[in-house]
C-alpha cells in the first residue's frame, strides 16, 4: 500500500490507502451496521451514491455524515451508532 | 338536495377535525368535508405548540382552557400525535424583557398557571446550547408539543367513532344561506347549519370576512436529540405576532419526540405563492443563529411555508356569521390554532347544542367585526 | 468575490459523462465555465475509480480532455437551492457557496432505483452500482460471495467489475425475461460499440450462473444479510451470500431541475433539440432526460453545452449521434421493463420508507403520496422521499409531489445567502 492513511473507526485504528471512502474504512474494520434506524435496527450502505443516507456515521464529533461520499484522511475520528 | 345533516363542517384541518369530533360526539349528526386531504392546509405547517398565551385576556382563556382539554385527552392519544410535555422557556435578552418576564409570571400566577422565573445561570442550565449571556427566562413547565396532522387524524376518528362522516376531495364552492352546501359539481347537500373551518381560505367561502393570509417559514432537522429541551421562544415573539408591518421574524424553536429540532417562525402578509423567501429565511435564521449558534451545525433536511389565517385583534371567530344563521364560523387562529383546536370545537358544539360554556365565547364572535364587512358590502 | 461567492458564465452543476462534455464543449468558446460537483472524484457514479486505471478507456480520455479546458472544478460542492433566477446556493465543508450564473447546464446524473421485499433492509443489501462504487473506493469485496440481482445492463457490468476485484460472483438474475433480452441483443447489433462490450462481459462471467426471468423474493440474515431466496416463477431456491447487490435499473436525479423551476414529462426533465429546459437559460443533459446510458449522455452533454454558447451549429453535427443514443435508450426502456410480481414483493410488515421506518401496510391506507406522508412521516425523512417516493411511484401507483429545499441534506448554516456581501 502506497502511504497508508490511519483512521479511527469507534476507537480502532484501522490502516486504508489514499482515495479510500470512509465507508470503506467502516467496512474493513468488519462492522456492518452504520446506522442504527428508528426502530432500532442496524442499517448500512443501500445506494453508494450519498441520497439514501443509509450509510451515515459521526465524523470528528459531525453527526449525520454520509460516508459513502467522504474520502478518509489521516486521524479522522469515525464512530457507528452501536 | 342529496342527504341531510344537522353540520357539515368544511375543512378537515385541526380546527374543523375538532368541531367535528364535538359535534358528533354532542349527538349532531356530522358531514365533515375538505378540497385535500386530512390535516393538509395550514396544520401541515403548524407548529404544534401547546401554549398558554397572555396577550389579552380572551387568548388566555382560551389557550389555558384547550390546553387544559390536550392533557385531559393525552392518555388516548396514539404515538402518531408525538404529544411530548416539552414546557416553554420564553427566553429574555436583557433588562427590558426580564422585566416582561416578571409581568408574564404575575399574570399567569394570578389566573392559576404554573410558571418558573430562570435567572442567567438558570437559563444556560436549563438549556446549555443557548448563547452565553442571556438575562433569563420564564419557564412554563405544563406546555407542551404535537405533530398536527396526526392530530387531525385522531380527532376525526374520533368523530367517525361517534358517527361522523369525512369526505375528502370534494370541494365546496358555496355555503348556502339556507343551510348546507353546494359543491364545485353543482351537487347540493343540505344540512342544519354548516361551519367554514377553512384558515386563510375562509374569505373565498365568506367574502368580506376579516381573515387575512399569514405567510410562514418552517425549517426541520435531522435527529439530534437532547439539543434543546423545551420549546425554546424569544420574548421578541409577540412584538412580531401583533407588529401590523408586512414582515417579521422572531426565533422560535421545537424539539420533536423524533429527536428533529423544527425551527421557525416569520410573518408575512400578502405573499400568496408557498415558495421559499430566501431573505425571510435569511433573516429567521440569523435570528436563530444569534440564541442558538450551534444550530447553523445540524443538518437540515427540509425548508416549507404555510399560511396562517390573521384576523384584526388576534382572536379568532367562532360563532354564527353575519352572512346568516345557518352559516357559522371556526377559523382566524392565526398562529395558535393547534393549541386553541379543542376549545374551539368544544365552544362551537356549546353554542350549537345550547350547552353552557366553561369560558365566555363572546370575544370570538364575528359580529364583532360587523362594521368591517358591512363596509365591505 | 470573497471565497464564498462565484460567478461564471456557464455553470455545469455534475461532473459525470454528461456534465464534463458539456463543460468541455461550453470552455471552447468561453473562459468562464466551472463544474459544480458534490463530490470529491470527477466522473461521477459511473465513472468512479476511473481516474486510478492506467488504461486510456474513452472515460479517461473524457477526463484528460476535461482537466486541460480550462473549467473551473468546485468539488466537495452540494448545490442545494436555486433561491433565484441566475443563483445556486451550494454547501462546501468550509461553508455555504453562492454560485452565479448567465447559463446553467444541470448534469445530475440517476441513481438506481430500489423496490422493497422483505429483508431488503439488511446490512450488506446494496444497489449494484451502489456496491461497484464503493468497491472501486476500497470497500472490500476480494473473497466474499456476491449474489447479484435486479434488473438493467448494470448487472452485467458490475459483476465484471467485481471479479477483477476478487469477488466471488454466486449467481446473475436478471428478471427480464431471455426473449426481451435477446431482442436487446438484437438491437445491440444497431449499436455496434455495446455489443463489443457486452461480448467482453460475456465471456468474463463463464461459469457463473447468469439468470433470466428470475428475482429476488427475500432476503434473510440477522446482522447482516445471509442469504436470498430467488425465484423464476415455478422454483424457488435460496442462496447463501455475503452480499446481496440487488437494483432495478435507475431512476433520474430531477430534484434539483424541478428546484429549477423546469418542467417534467413522464417523470425526466423535459428539454428540447439543443436540451433546453423550460426555464430561459437553464439545459439538461444526460439521465436526468431519459436513462440512456454514459455514451448518450456524453452526446447530450456536448450538445448542451455548444446551445448554451449559442453554436447552434456544433450541436447540430451531433443530432445524428444523439438519435442512435435515443434510439438504444428506447431499446433498455422497453428491454428492463419490471415485471407486475416485483410490485408485490413486499407485505404489509415490509418497510416502504426507511429513514422514518414506515410499514407498507401503514402507508397503503392512505389515498395519495402527500396524504401518506403528512400521516405517516413516510417520505418525510433525510433521503427526502427519494427512495422511498421511487418505490411508491412503482408499488402503489403514486406520484410524488413538489421538490422543497434543501435539495439534499445541508447544514442549517449553509441555507442562508449574505446577498449584501458582494
């Protein structure tokens, strides 16, 4: 992997190259649910294309961001509803 | 003439859906009939403040006397109605309006309602996202919110329960002097007396009455609870509810059972068009901004408008018209038709049954506005 | 201009297929074009990851092409209202954006579209574009069992895609049936380009199953999902998978046309010979016109952007080749057409909205989309009624209703305009 970026994903450090998405990073780091929905229930990425929504996840203390559609960079702190 | 009831109530917004529902469960036998569908007018775009107001002594009465029917009615209520006793924080700026603060706690302890005076300290406990620096607040603890359109929907169920009948997507065209109605078909339906329900749309069913269009701006977010706690109002509030000016905004902000923060509010007269005002946005949200400044990170998920129904003094009209006695009136609830539903259907049913009233209706009688229409005339 | 205003001639809003030819086309005769995209690649969804690929695909010649035009790029840029006649208010990380403009190209490209089943909800249930592209933006996918379902072209390609990447395909179910699909293939034959790719594709599937007349009845799993259970009418079988891309061909992005004032035809944005809107000054191009795919996009978008600098005549040498594109998008309508058992798929406990968990069987007692809603709350959450309002259109019949700003989610900061500050 050509410089490698770390990111946090709740807490784990977890290693991805440039260009990765962050809901990638959430998906290496082997956690299917994003989201949690209204009823409680686990939900992850459906349309890959940021108008679903389904993929949301907290990026450095910013709630309700789609992390289909944000590149990781180097320490960005990304937690799941868990 | 096809069928006949004793009402037919026009318009299945919060207001009508109330008439029905004490109409019906009086025993009268119920038409209740709207051009849309259930809750679809100016309750799609109301609030859903429960509120206690004091601007005049007849607003008191009829806010405390419907809230006081919500919280009666709160334990059938369904989950869809969202009912959440949020309280009010009337939040004040400075001297001038802690002031106001000391005026409002007087009136309201005076007539039996429980109020909280916050000092600056209190305040930012209370709700630790408002700007640092306030004078304070009146907490009125015993307010609360509801999501209106299923509101309507309860109410009318309410009244089908009791043997009302709702049919959607029929428009009237005339409320006949004589009793019951003519559709936009040409169709006639006859009935006892019928009752315009119909918010900022009245005057098109009763031309001349005082009922003007109140524009509004509405903004809803995505879930963050816990960001406020109360129904949060600036002080300011009334100085724009009553300001005769063509423009004004006031901050104002709900948190729902959902954990979405809806934020409002602004007025604007003589705006027909529901499109989005960037510059009373621009203005309603500034406002906001400066009592709330972590509200500009929430993610907003939609901006809509509505229209209130504004008469002269603030007080709507519920009674007989001056146009004929088979013709009577529920509408003009300017910004507190959510709150005022139930006392308003509960005064109508009175007056139609002959029933004695908890509070006096006179205020809301439309001969008060006798002068205006005859002129109009 | 402080940083947050900008002001161009030509403001391409989409920079996929459609939006960077028409950028191109639009910087030939004038210096003053920028591109406004919400996201951090160009190309958009189709071309994603195209820009990590040594090999000159046309896709990469497109994006040569378009980095040395001269346009301006503001990227990371979610235009979100057209608060008037001339004006885009957009949202950047760094803040809310106002964008004006003398001529709008609006290149918003599709998404795909969804329909409910039961299971459908499941973790790891994914359009498969949706999955291609997160796969070419490091999801991983080397050594998971991939069942692909739905319908439309992308079916195919996606599974292509996903070999490469070290996916292990299970199966390709394609609901339309053998005998529609072999008349595409016969009209492939009129679009020469297609076939070629098709052939590829073909021969990088051996060996894996590749079903017509056969969709997905449900899908199970309890953290994510499991398995699916497919059907072609007479047998039903179920199938373990790690994931299940499972979509029914695209629906158009017309949020932000419609935000635009332009008017509709049949669900796309209705434009004329030199793709212009209803609205003075304002074009469309490319899905949002009809689902024909990248090549007639790329025409479209040339197109409009020759009419938005009033060359009539260089967008008039590509109607020839814009009429073979309408022609093969006629051919997929007709081809992926969905079949009456997709809309019955979901029961009444199946979820029809998924933002604000609204049954169908909740939902179906209403009359109409707008009643639904205001009742229900369905529709009314963060995708802003876009899946779920598809699904709708599909399932019930219903149409949706007018587009309110915010075009997309936005912060509450980014929905003001400093109009003093200019």
């Amino acid at each position: 992997m050509s410089n490698p970026i770390t990111v946090q994903v709740n807490g784990k450090a977890v290693s991805v190259s440039p260009g990765t998405i962050v809901a990638a990073a959430v998906a290496i780091n082997g956690t299917s649910g994003f989201r949690k929905s209204v009823l409680g229930k686990f939900r992850g990425p459906l349309c890959g294309m940021g108008i679903c929504m389904e993929c949301r996840v907290t990026i450095n203390g910013q709630k309700h961001c789609r992390s289909c559609q944000i590149l990781c960079e180097p320490g960005m702190e990304i937690r799941t509803d868990e | 003439m096809t069928q006949s009831y004793d009402i037919i109530v026009v318009g299945a917004g919060i207001v009508g859906a109330a008439c029905a529902m004490e109409c019906a469960r009086g025993g009268l036998r119920t038409l209740v009939l709207d051009r849309g569908t259930v809750g679809g007018g100016t309750t799609a775009a109301g609030m859903g403040h429960l509120v206690v107001m004091d601007d005049s002594e007849a607003q008191f009465a009829l806010t405390s006397f419907s809230r006081k029917l919500w919280r009666e009615m709160r334990p059938q209520l369904p989950r869809e109605v969202e009912f959440d006793a949020t309280g009010t924080l009337w939040v004040a700026a400075d001297d001038e309006e802690m002031a106001e603060v000391a005026r409002k706690q007087k009136f309201y302890e005076e007539r039996g309602v429980g109020v909280e005076v916050l000092n600056a300290q209190a305040v930012a406990k209370a709700e630790p996202n408002l700007r640092p620096g306030l004078a304070g607040g009146l907490r009125v603890p015993d307010d609360g919110v509801v999501y209106p359109p299923c509101g309507a929907q309860y109410f009318l169920e309410q009244a089908e329960k009791a043997g009302a009948e709702l049919r959607t997507r029929v428009s009237v065209k005339t409320l006949l002097p004589e009793g019951g109605v003519e559709l936009a078909d040409g169709s006639r339906i006859s009935a006892g007396r019928s009752v315009s329900a119909t918010g900022p749309w009245s005057p098109e069913l009763t031309p001349g009455l005082p009922v003007r269009k109140r524009k509004g701006h509405l903004v809803i977010t995505e879930r963050d609870p816990g960001f406020v706690h109360h129904q949060i109002v600036e002080l300011g509030y009334l100085k724009s509810a009553h300001s005769a000016g063509k423009e004004s905004v006031a901050f104002n902000i709900q948190p729902r059972i959902t954990g979405q923060m809806l934020i409002g509010s602004s007025r604007q007269f003589d705006v027909e068009t529901s499109a989005v005002d960037q510059h009373i946005l621009n203005r309603m949200l500034q406002r906001a901004f400066a009592y709330l400044p972590g509200l500009k990170r929430l993610s907003a998920i939609r901006v809509w408008t509505g229209h209130r129904a504004a008469t002269p003094d603030q007080l709507p009209l519920i009674g007989p018209s001056l146009v004929s006695e088979k013709i009577w009136l529920a509408t003009g609830h300017e910004g507190l038709g959510i709150t005022t539903s139930l006392g308003t259907g509960r005064l109508l049913a009175d007056m139609l049954l002959g029933r004695q009233s908890e509070i006096d209706a006179a205020p809301f009688s439309p001969a008060r506005f006798a002068k205006e229409v005859l002129a109009h005339e | 201009m402080s940083d947050a205003h900008f002001q161009f001639d030509v403001v391409v809003v989409g920079a996929g297929p459609a939006g960077i030819a028409a950028a191109c086309a639009a910087a030939e005769f004038s210096d003053r074009v920028a591109a406004v995209d919400d996201t951090p690649w160009l190309g958009g969804q189709i071309w994603r990851g195209e820009q990590a690929r040594p090999k000159q695909s046309p896709a990469q010649q497109w994006l040569e092409k378009f980095r040395k035009c001269g346009a301006t790029v503001l990227d990371r840029t979610s235009v979100i209202a057209a608060p008037e006649a001339g004006l885009l208010l957009a949202e950047h990380a760094d803040g809310p954006r106002e964008i004006r403009w003398q001529k709008l190209i609006l290149a918003t490209g599709a998404r795909e579209l969804f329909l409910p089943f039961p299971g459908w909800t499941l973790p790891n249930v994914i359009g498969p574009g949706g999955l291609q592209a997160l796969v070419k933006n490091g999801w991983p996918i080397s050594g998971k069992r991939v069942v692909i379902c739905g319908t439309g072209p992308l079916l195919l390609a996606v599974a292509n895609g996903l070999r490469s990447y070290g996916a292990k395909i299970v199966s390709i179910n394609e609901q339309a049936s053998w005998g529609a699909l072999a008349g595409f293939g016969f009209g492939l034959l009129k679009h020469p380009a297609k076939l070629f790719q098709g052939a590829g594709i073909g021969m990088g599937i051996f060996g894996v199953p590749f079903r017509c007349g056969t969709w997905a009845v449900k899908a199970e799993g309890d953290e994510a999902v499991r398995s699916v259970t497919l059907t072609n009418g007479s047998k039903t079988w179920t199938e373990e998978c790690d994931v299940l891309a499972c979509g029914f061909n695209l629906a158009p992005n017309v949020e932000l046309p419609v935000a635009v004032g332009c008017d509709l035809q049949r669900g796309f944005v209705r434009v004329d010979l030199m793709q212009a809107t209803t609205v003075k000054n304002v074009f469309c191009a490319g899905e949002p016109t009809g689902i024909g795919g990248a090549d007639c996009a790329l025409t479209e978008g040339q197109i409009a952007g020759y009419a938005a600098n009033e060359q009539s005549p260089r967008a008039e040498e590509l109607f020839a080749e814009r009429d073979k594109w309408h022609a093969f998008r006629e051919a997929l309508a007709q081809t992926y057409a969905l079949r009456p058992e997709l809309k019955k798929l979901a029961t009444d406990e199946t979820l029809l909205c998924r933002c604000e968990d609204v049954t169908l069987g909740r939902v179906r007692q209403f009359s109409g989309w707008r009643e639904a809603k205001l009742l229900t709350r369905c529709g009314m959450g963060s995708c802003q009624g876009r899946v779920c309002g598809a699904a709708a259109k599909i399932v019930l019949g219903w149409g949706a209703e007018s587009v309110r700003p915010p075009v997309l989610p936005a912060r509450v900061g980014s929905l003001i305009t400093t109009e003093n500050q200019r």
